[in-house]
C-alpha cells in the first residue's frame, strides 16, 4: 500500500486524477469503478479538466460505479446516476453504452446483484478502482461487520451514514436505508485501488484501513490484502497515521527510482561496451 499525503482537497484530487489519467493513457479501454460522495468531487473536476484541456479520451472507457441507493428513480436529484453525470460524464466524451451505475430500483434484488457482478467479469474486470472512505471506514456501502468476501448486495445503512447522507436531502426522512454495493470481494478483485480521503472527520479511518489490523470492522483495511493500492489524503485525513514519516520517505525515494534506473542502464551499456570491443 502506498500513502501518498498531500496538502489539501484539491491536491487529492490532482493525485488521484493523474494515477486515473495515467491508466487512461496506457489503456484507452480501461474499465474504470467509480465512487460518489464529496470526496472524489475534485478528481472529476480535474479529470474534466483534462478532458477539455488536455483532449484526455474517454470514448473507450467503460465505468462502473460502486453503488446506488435503494427505492430513488434514477433521475432523483441524489441518485449516484445523477451525481456522475453531474460531476463526470455530461463533460466528457464517454459513450453513454460503457456506463454502469447499479439501478435503485428493481425487485429482485438477488437477480440484479448477480448480472451486475457478470458485467465486470465480461467487460474483462475493474482496471482501476476509485474509492472513498466513511467515517466508520466504509468502503462502497460495506458497512462495518461486512464480509471481506462479500459480493455485489444489498445493504442496511448503518445510522451513522444515513445521517452523514443526510445533509445532502432537503428533507432527511428521505435518506434511503438501503443500497445496492459492490462487496469487498469485489472491490479486492480490482487490477488497482486509489482511496481518496479529505477532512479530520475521516483521520480515525484512514488511521485504521492503512495501520489497523484487517477487520469487517473496517471494511477498508482489506485493502491492506490487495498489492496494488495507493490512499491519498490530505493532512487532516492522514493526521492520525503513525507511521507519516515513512510514508514521506518511501515517496520521496521513489522519485529517485528513475535515476537509478537509469543509472544501471548506463552502467550495464558501458560493460557491454568493453566486452565487446
Ligand atoms: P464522502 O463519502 O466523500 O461524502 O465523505 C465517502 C463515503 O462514504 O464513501
């Protein structure tokens, strides 16, 4: 796991869109797993922001977002369908057949969980993950004491999130109870993982995904399972991590890498020179 620390929301943003943007690059088709919420506003913005400026291609990227609410139609104002293309896709150039958001309103649910999950596998699975975090270390609607092998379902929300949700509906009776996630399982088979975290409400999570010991807990800390994931935070997020030095080290050295490289190429073209001739 790699920790990347940053000043603030908009530097989290800039991070996390260039590790996307970079995927894109290399892989003009990348199946890309999307997250909502406030976190991840600044790298859609700086992914926009690439598109428009940069011609950043999203014609053959397919998305599939993590989860959606129970029981809102679609076009509700706070559906997640709503809020991507709010954020992302009415400012890019994706095609409208490479977006799956789960849909909030179907009846058998078990059906729906099972196609979605058959989506990803033939769309040849999630390339690069995006997540958040909640406060209780949520990660998609995994609410603490979920399964780390968990599957795409459906969820009770625990009364924390719904009233976390709950400043973004005008009245909050309205917050919905359920959601349809994609589980732990299927986050963890994702090629590559980018957490977003920002704000101190969200230190004691990050705190506990990164250097907790890996429980349901905190459905984050599985991703301490996975090889190939990168949190960035701002500092108030990454305020309780103990070991931020290191993280800082490892990060810095790792710029060095290249020149290191290099300087073996360089080395090894030089004995190859004088055995040769
Ligand atoms: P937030 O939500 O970015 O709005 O804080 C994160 C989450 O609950 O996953």
């Amino acid at each position: 796991m790699e920790v990347i620390i940053v000043k603030g929301y908009d530097e989290v943003g800039k991070t996390a869109a260039d590790i996307i943007a970079t995927a894109m690059l290399h892989k003009p088709d990348l199946v890309v797993g999307l997250a909502t919420g406030t976190t991840p506003i600044s790298t859609y913005r700086e992914l926009v922001r690439k598109h428009k400026e940069g011609g950043l291609d999203f014609s053959k990227v397919i998305t599939f977002n993590l989860d959606e609410y129970l029981g809102l139609p679609m076009h509700h104002p706070q559906s997640y369908y709503t809020f991507m293309w709010e954020h992302l896709f009415k400012d890019v150039n994706i095609n409208p057949e490479n977006i799956h958001v789960p849909s909030g309103q179907i009846l058998d649910h078990e059906r729906f969980c099972q196609s979605y999950e058959g989506e990803i596998r033939r769309a040849g699975g999630v390339d690069v993950q995006l997540l958040g975090i909640g406060r209780d270390g949520h990660v998609g609607f995994n609410e603490p004491g979920s399964s780390l092998y968990s599957r795409t379902r459906l969820k009770t929300l625990t009364k924390e999130t719904v009233e976390d949700n709950s400043r973004l509906f005008d009245n909050p009776h309205e917050v919905p109870r359920f959601a349809v996630t994609m589980g732990v399982g299927t986050i963890l088979d994702a090629r590559q993982v980018v957490l977003v975290a920002s704000g101190k409400p969200k230190a004691q999570a990050i705190a506990d995904a990164v250097e907790g010991p890996i429980s349901s807990m905190c459905t984050a800390s599985a991703l301490q399972l996975h090889p190939e994931v990168t949190v960035v935070a701002d500092e108030d997020a990454a305020s309780l991590l103990k070991r931020r030095e290191y993280y800082d080290w490892v990060r810095n050295n790792k710029r060095q890498i290249h020149e290191v490289i290099e300087k073996q190429i360089r080395e090894r073209l030089r004995l190859d020179h004088k055995e040769w001739g």
